[in-house]
C-alpha cells in the first residue's frame, strides 16, 4: 500500500463547478498535512495546510480525519486557473520528511 | 527574493558521466532538501539538510551525494549518471520542519540520462 494515495483524474469539470478530491495515508503518526498545487512543468507550490479542526481559503476547504487517516480538498466555483495536479502531503514520523501523493488532475473547462 | 534557485534548468547526460546540480536559498532556510519527481509518481525525497554542515539520506538516496558547506547552498552530486536517474529533480527548503509551514521548491531541473 503506498504511504500516501490519491485518486489521479483526471478530473474535467465545467467554470462554476465544486470539485472534491480525496487522500488517503498508511501512517496513523503522520503530523502535518498539507495541499500542494503543481502547475504543468512547474514546480510545487503550497496551497494551503490541512488542521483538524478544517480549515478554509476562501473557494478553498480542506479537511482532516485522523480516525479514517483521510484528507480532502473542496474547490467551490471552479475557475479556469483552478486547472492544475493537486498534490496530497503528509509528513512521516520525522518532520524532516515529507511524503507526497502522486497527485490529483483538474481540468476546468469553459 | 529570488528564494530558491536551481541550475541548471535542463540536462542531458550520457550514462556514466557526473554532474552536479546547484541549489541556492536566500531566506535564511535552515532546513534544506532534494526531492525527484518521476512522471506520474509523487515526489520521493533524496536527502535532506537540518543545518551547515549535517546531511541524511531520504527515501532515494543511492547514487547521489550532498553536502553543506554553507546555509544558502546545498548542491546534489550524481557521479555516475545512470538512465534510472532520468527525472526532474527538485530542491525545497523550509525555516523549520514541514509543521505548518510547507517548504518552498525551486523551479527544478530536468534531467535526461542517455
């Protein structure tokens, strides 16, 4: 099982439309979780952490369940420049290392 | 602020051969790290940096070495460059650990082995 698992897309969705993904991971001593945007040949850019309380961003919410070891990421009002690979985060039993899902694709369309 | 700075962008290497990609932070990071990133596979973590002068291993460390010498560098040395080692290779650094505050990429290099 890989440490940490997302549903790959591709995801196509029209303007206006809430998307959801979903992330999984193996590691119930996982600490820190995040949500990472990666646009197409670009480098990974945080989008927002994930608490347990949830948390919003405006269009944006994520939200945790430690019990399930299950994060997600809501997008409301889809918008073009939403279109990139979300990518799940999860940090190890040390800090120091970060494990990363392979990534979720949107695609907005008009 | 230029943040982190990779070079170079792109590479092509004939197997066998060694090279050395840079990587420069001005943000007074002290943690520092190497990550790969294989088409359709997540990031895997080659080796990391807490401070000057203090590296580990990742997850994917052979074939590869480091080193820090100062705070602002933390170059990745291949010394002989296989077609396994074929992928785009980002460095990151972060003021403390991954808690709450995520790291910040370089915008990676991409690297072909042939």
């Amino acid at each position: 099982r890989k440490e940490v698992e997302q549903d790959p897309g591709p995801f196509n969705v029209p303007e206006g439309a809430t998307v959801a993904f979903n992330c999984t991971y193996s590691n119930s001593a996982s600490q820190s979780f995040f949500w990472y945007r990666q646009d197409c040949r670009k480098e990974p850019k945080l989008l927002m952490s994930v608490y347990s309380s949830g948390n919003e961003d405006g269009r944006f919410t994520a939200q945790l369940n430690r019990a399930s070891q299950y994060i997600s990421l809501l997008i409301r009002d889809s918008k073009l420049s939403d279109s990139a690979t979300y990518l799940c985060v999860v940090t190890a039993i040390s800090n120091n290392d970060m494990r990363f899902g392979a990534g979720t694709r949107l695609t907005v369309k008009p | 602020n230029a943040g982190v700075t990779q070079t170079p962008k792109f590479r092509i290497l004939k197997i066998g051969q060694s090279m050395t990609l840079q990587c420069a932070q001005d943000m007074n990071h002290n943690y520092m790290y190497w990550y790969r990133q294989d088409p359709g596979m997540g990031l895997k973590l080659i080796y990391y940096s807490v401070g000057a002068g203090i590296t580990d291993k990742g997850e994917v460390p052979n074939g590869y070495n480091v080193s820090r010498s100062t705070t602002e560098d933390f170059p990745l040395r291949l010394e002989l460059a296989a077609p396994s080692q074929t992928s785009v290779y980002f460095c990151a650094s972060s003021y403390s650990t991954g808690v709450s505050y995520g790291y910040t990429f370089g915008s990676g290099t991409r690297l072909t082995v042939v």
